[in-house]
C-alpha cells in the first residue's frame, strides 16, 4: 500500500527526530534529569529573589548571597571537574542534585539568615533567573564531559543543543510551577508560608534529577587526570592554552552576566512590581517561544561555523540588553527579553560542545570545570557592586555595564578562537581543501587540546 509505505516512512523520520541513531539510555537518562533539573533551577530562580526581598533583603544583601552561592559553586565546579576525571561522572549527578533538594526544604521551613545563606551556597539557590535554563548546578562539567564521551563527534552539537532544549522546557514547566506562589505581595511575617508549596515542589523536582542519575552505568575508569607523587590532581597540561583563552573570555562574561544574571527577577519585581507568579508566566512564555531555538544551533554551526556563530551570538545579548532597560512596560521589556533568551539559547550549547572538543580527552571534565573559575568568580564579586547600585543609583546602569563587558567578551572569543575549529570543522576543512586543491597540502588544523596563539 503506497499510502501505509508512505505514513511509515515519515513515522520513521519523525522518530528520528525525536530519539535520534546515536541517542542511548545512558542519553537519555541525562536528558531527563536535565529536564527535572531545570524545572527545580528555573522554579527557584523565579521566587527565591522575590521572596528574599520581601522577608526584608535589600538588593546590597541579595547581591552578598548570590556572590556567596557563586563561590561555592565554583569550588564545587572545580573539584567535581577534575576528582571526577579520575572517580567517574555518576556520583555527582546524583549528589549534588541532592544538596539542592536540600536547600528547598531549608527555604521551605527556615528564615534565618545564616541558615538561607549556608543552604542557598550548598544548593547553589539565588543565581539566575528562570528563562536561563542553561545552569543547572555546579556538577555540569561532570554532565558534560559524560555526554561527549558517550558519543561520537558528530553529534556532539546536536547532543549539547538537545540538552539545552530539554533546559528549556523544564524551565518553562518551572516558570508555570511559580503560580504555586502568592498572587500578592505578602508581608513578611507570611511569606514563609506562601511560598513553602513552592519550595517543597523545587526540593521534589531536584530529588528526582539526582534518582534518575543512579540509573547511569558509567565503565569503571583509569584515573585520567595522573596524581602527583603526593597524591594531588595535575593541572591540565595538554590542555593549558586553551584554558588560559577560556580564562580571560569566561572572566569578563562572568563580570557581565554577574551584573544583571542574578538580578533579572528582581529587576522585574522592584521596576513594574510583578508578582513572582506574573513573572513565572513570562519566563514560561519565553522558554515556550526559545525551546526550539537551541535545536537550530547545530545547524547555524555547520552553515557559519561554530566560533563565528558564538561571537554573532554574544554581540547580540549584549546589544539587547540597552533596549530592555528603556521598555517602559512589563509586556514590552518582557518581549525584549524574549528575543535577547532565544539568542542566548543558540550560543550556550555551542560553547559547551566547543570547550569539550578542544579539550584533551583524558581532561576534559577537568577543563569544563576549570575554564570557568575566573566566571565563577567574576560571578560572585560583580553583584555585590550590582546591588549597590540597584540601591543607590539606578536600576538600568548594572545592565548597560553588563552590555559593554559582554561585547568585549564576544571580541575576545573571536580574536582567541577564530582560527580553531573543533575537529568536526577540522576535518571538513581538510576534506575541502584536498578536494579543490588536488595534491595541494591541506592548511593544518589545531588538535584538542591546543589553540593558536591569539
């Protein structure tokens, strides 16, 4: 029946698309628990800044907790980057989305202050926002690596762009999970209450990330970062000049996105007075709108190449950001920043697939976790001049200073990496020249691990 080949056919493209050839349980594992992930971040990124400022936290406080939460983070980042190089990835996909269950029950219950502040560091709590949907924790360099040697470079984009997907959609699910908040305002005696509903559904949807991730079967390893006769972890020999590029491009970002990142939802909530439900619609709206966009990434890499569309990415974000702080409505800054998050969408799973090709195979939990300690860092350090001038001087200036470093940081990426292409590209390359060039010797082309001095 040509009708039954037909609808069978594209039965089998559909499906394709959706668990594609090179997906595998373990893949598929990671997907989901980046899916409940996202959902928990997005949830909390979304009521915790609102809620913080109405049990009394000015933004100069907020700011000291977010720069708290960010140095720990980066501790973390480093440690699980490189000890999981040696003990495997497993452990901390399902610790440390624990930590977070954590630190959703404590905010459900608990209103010190040094209690929020120790929870809020451990569970990584009160950084970004929820249309951010890339961040979920401190053990993503130990994600990462996983996914890239679970499966071949050619779908290394797709993968990282199928991740970021699955972020986008748990973090529209997290942006609708804010109506459990309050549709007031509540005083701050009965905050705590209005928003323990929502705190308990964040604790449950990092529970089940951590669950999901004790079903990964990982091989046992040979430790691949080699101790020291003391017993210490190397730096990263074989990869050492790409993380030095990565250092200075990932500090000033970092200084940008510590800016504003933080603060978006308080942004919202201090300049139009929305409630953390009004601004979870929004986000859910954004993410709804984005989804798909992350999934078009590895087509923009093959058609532009990876690097070139990166930097167009980043000039971008940081062009948008002058346009959404003159918005004089909620609805109009709300679609300003729609545009600048489905920009954002397409650079983020690129930069992470592009850091882990380059990086030396047997280094590359180490690299994804170091290359981003001076952002973690910057991360941590920047909110606290945010905050001061959200207090003091103005609630558009941290974002136009945000705009200029991310546009250097986009010069950056472009002047270090232009002329190193991840190995996919390499090979294309190659293949081009060889071809149209006869006997002709192909230009050489970077290896893992190495980049071109700037």
């Amino acid at each position: 029946m040509p009708h039954s080949s037909l609808g069978r056919r594209a039965l089998s493209r559909v499906r394709s698309r959706v668990v594609p050839e090179w997906s595998s349980r373990n893949f598929r594992l990671v997907f989901a628990a980046r899916l409940a992930m996202s959902s928990s971040r997005a949830l909390a990124g979304v009521i915790t800044p609102v809620y913080l400022a109405l049990i009394g936290f000015s933004a100069l406080m907020l700011g000291a907790l977010v720069g708290v939460v960010a140095a720990v983070s980066a501790l973390m980042s480093i440690g699980i980057g490189m000890v999981s190089d040696r003990v495997g990835r497993r452990p901390f996909l399902v610790v440390v989305p624990m930590l977070a269950a954590v630190a959703g029950v404590v905010f459900a219950f608990d209103r010190t202050i040094a209690v929020l502040f120790v929870a809020a560091a451990l569970g990584s709590f009160g950084r970004g926002a929820g249309a951010g949907a890339g961040t979920i924790g401190p053990y993503q360099p130990a994600e990462s690596a996983f996914v890239t040697e679970t499966l071949p470079a050619k779908a290394r984009n797709s993968a990282f762009g199928r991740l970021s997907f699955a972020s986008s959609v748990g973090a529209l699910a997290g942006g609708l999970l804010a109506l459990l908040g309050p549709s007031v305002h509540p005083t701050a005696a009965a905050a705590t209450d209005a928003f323990r509903a929502a705190y308990l559904v964040t604790a449950g949807l990092a529970l089940v990330a951590g669950l999901l991730a004790v079903f990964i079967t990982e091989p046992r390893r040979k430790a691949s970062a080699e101790p020291d006769k003391g017993g210490r972890l190397r730096f990263p020999r074989r990869s050492r000049g790409l993380i030095y590029r990565l250092w200075v491009t990932n500090g000033v970002n970092g200084l940008a996105v510590g800016m504003f990142g933080p603060f978006v939802t308080y942004w919202f909530f201090r300049r139009f007075g929305a409630t953390a439900g009004e601004i979870g619609v929004l986000f859910a709206v954004i993410n709804a709108v984005t989804a798909l966009s992350t999934l078009s990434a590895a087509g923009l890499a093959r058609r532009w190449g990876l690097v070139t569309t990166v930097t167009v990415v980043r000039v971008v974000q940081a062009v948008l950001l002058v346009p959404l702080v003159l918005m004089p409505t909620f609805a109009t800054a709300g679609a300003v920043y729609l545009v600048r998050m489905a920009v954002q969408r397409v650079g983020l799973p690129l930069r992470q697939s592009y850091v882990l090709a380059m990086a030396d195979p047997s280094e590359r939990a180490a690299v994804s976790g170091l290359s981003n300690v001076p952002s973690q860092l910057a991360t941590a350090a920047s909110p606290l001049l945010s905050g001061y001038l959200f207090d003091e001087v103005s609630l558009s200036l941290p974002f136009d200073l945000a705009a200029v470093l991310q546009a250097l940081n986009a010069g950056l990426f472009w002047v270090f990496f232009r002329h190193a292409p991840p190995e996919e590209e390499a090979a294309a390359m190659r293949a081009a020249e060889a071809e149209s060039e006869g006997t002709a010797e192909p230009t050489p082309v970077p290896t893992p691990g190495d980049t071109p001095p700037p």
